[in-house]
C-alpha cells in the first residue's frame, strides 16, 4: 500500500485503532424497506462483512470482532436462524481461501454448546488452517453473550481456585482477562454500532470499558469502505484519558 494514495494517509498512524469491534445492526430493516425476506438483508450484510474486513486487513490493523449471533438471537423464527447459521458456512467456506491470501487469523468467541455440527467443523476448520498467520485477527462473536462470557471465566478461575492451582489472593485484572474468550487479543479500542440504535446489547462488556464509541444511521448492508474510513477519523479526533486526566472545570 502506498500511504500517499491511501484515504487515511493524513492521520498519524498512531491515532489509529488497534482494534474494531462492530454490532452489525439493520439487515432486517434492510431487507424490510426493500420488501424483501429478512434472510436477503443477512446475506447483503455478508457481503459488507467482506469489504470491511479486506479493507481492515489492508490498512493493517490488528483486529476486527463482529457480533454475528448472540446467545439471545436463538429466540429469533426458526427459519431466519437456519438461513443465519448456513450463511456462516457459506462465508466460512468461501472466504477462507481470501484469509490465506491476506494472511488473516480467525478466531471464534462464543460458547459451542447449541451452534449445529456444520457451522462447528466449519470454525474449527477456519481457525486451524489460519491458527498460524500474523496478520489481521478476524474475531467472530457466534452464540456469544458477554454476561455468559464474564460467568464462564469466573468459573473457570473458581475451579482453578478449588483445585489448588491458583491462588485466589492472586487474581488480578489481567488473570480475569486471560480466562475471557478473548485472551490474547487486545481490548477494541473503537465500538462501531450501525443502524443508529444507542446500545451495547451484551457485547464485550469488559473488554470495551475505554472504547470509544461510533454509533452510526447507515444500515450494516449499506456500510461502505468510506463509512468504515469514517469511523476510524472519529476515533483519531477523540482525546483519549482513560480516566487518568479531567477536563478543566468552567470558570
């Protein structure tokens, strides 16, 4: 890539995010002012997932994690499910090839208990052939609720406690964090929410604590590279304290 052709060649590349964590909203909406099945909205978001992601793996970041499924989305019709859960084979089978091309690891975060066989050797597949790549990581949060997320890591340290392996004295942040499905991927430093709704939804509620967030109008399946370019140029503007500094108090 040649910076001086790049769209974002004026911001420091230190302003940039490491890391992108998006809740695709809107395929439904979508699909509904189209007068089309919701599924149509699903499948037009796939193909936003792709732009997206190449286009994070070109600019270099680190990672990108996007809400797919959440636990609660199981309460959605059965159908709209099905249709959800083949498109994710699909996108897994076809795009897997892209992410040996791009040098992209996948990752899955979510609990495996419920997800259907096929979309299981799909993932495993997927993170086994990429297991070993340095680029972009793609994260995807399937049959993933963060509440669940933070009770499973506190009961794995419970049983590590019980088992005299850990040391409950020594349980700090950092020892919390590693038991999260997202050990070893840095915490999103930007939160981009399309489809204009202000809400995390149960999404990497630990993980997002000093994200900075970008709530957009855009429907997922109308995101473009330039909204993605967007996003990312909100988050370089933002000053960043992390509760370390307070603004000065008006006279």
């Amino acid at each position: 890539m040649t910076a001086v052709h790049h769209p974002l060649a004026d911001l420091p590349r230190d302003r940039w995010p490491r890391h992108v964590a998006i809740i695709m909203d809107g395929n439904g909406r979508w699909a509904q002012a189209r007068g089309l099945p919701r599924a149509a909205g699903h499948r037009e978001g796939v193909t936003t997932v792709r732009r997206v992601v190449t286009e994070a793996a070109r600019l270099g970041l680190e990672a990108v994690t996007l809400y797919s499924f959440s636990s609660e989305n199981w309460k959605r019709p059965a159908d709209e499910v099905a249709a959800l859960m083949f498109l994710c084979c699909e996108f897994l089978r076809i795009e897997r090839e892209t992410m040996l091309r791009e040098n992209i690891r996948f990752r899955r975060i979510g609990r495996r208990e419920g997800l259907p066989a096929e979309v299981l050797a799909e993932l495993d597949e997927t993170e086994r052939v990429t297991a070993n790549h340095s680029g972009l990581t793609l994260c995807l949060a399937l049959n993933y609720g963060s509440r669940t997320e933070i009770a499973d890591a506190a009961r794995t340290l419970a049983e590590e406690v019980r088992a005299g392996r850990l040391d409950p004295a020594s349980i700090d942040e950092a020892t919390f964090a590693s038991r999260l499905y997202t050990a070893g991927i840095p915490d999103p430093d930007l939160l981009v929410r399309t489809a204009g709704e202000m809400r995390i939804s149960n999404y990497l509620l630990w993980q997002i604590s000093y994200a900075e967030l970008h709530v957009t109008e855009v429907l997922w399946p109308d995101f473009s590279v330039d909204d993605f370019h967007a996003a990312i140029r909100t988050f370089a503007r933002r000053e960043r304290r992390f509760g370390g500094v307070l603004p000065t108090a008006p006279a």
